[in-house]
C-alpha cells in the first residue's frame, strides 16, 4: 500500500496517510477540520547494479 501525502488548506498541516490506491482520497483535516489536498512529492528513484549504466560490461549471448 503506498504513502500519500495531504496539506491542509486551513492550518498548512502536511501529513501522510497509508492506504490503497483503489481508497477514495481524504477530504477533511483530522487536526481542524478543514479541507485537505493531496501533495505531489518528488521521489527519488536509483536503480544500482550492472546492466543500467553504458559504461558496463554487457553479458553477451551465444548463438
């Protein structure tokens, strides 16, 4: 299950709420009440091993 993050419009509380993707969205603040969004955050992807760099050896395949 991911991690979606909301801000709250009325107090600017950011906080992060674990459910499935097929669950409706939140749509009011826990804190105060007021109305919450869904904040689109930059992830950072790394993908680290052999084969996904051009200066790597690639294995070669016999025929």
């Amino acid at each position: 299950m991911p991690m979606y993050e909301y801000q709250c419009e009325k107090c600017q509380e950011v906080f992060e709420y674990l459910q499935k993707v097929s669950d409706a969205p939140l749509t009011q603040c826990e804190k105060c009440g007021g109305p919450i969004q869904k904040v689109f955050n930059q992830m950072t992807f790394h993908l680290y091993g052999p084969g996904f760099y051009t200066t790597d050896n690639k294995r070669k395949y016999l025929k």
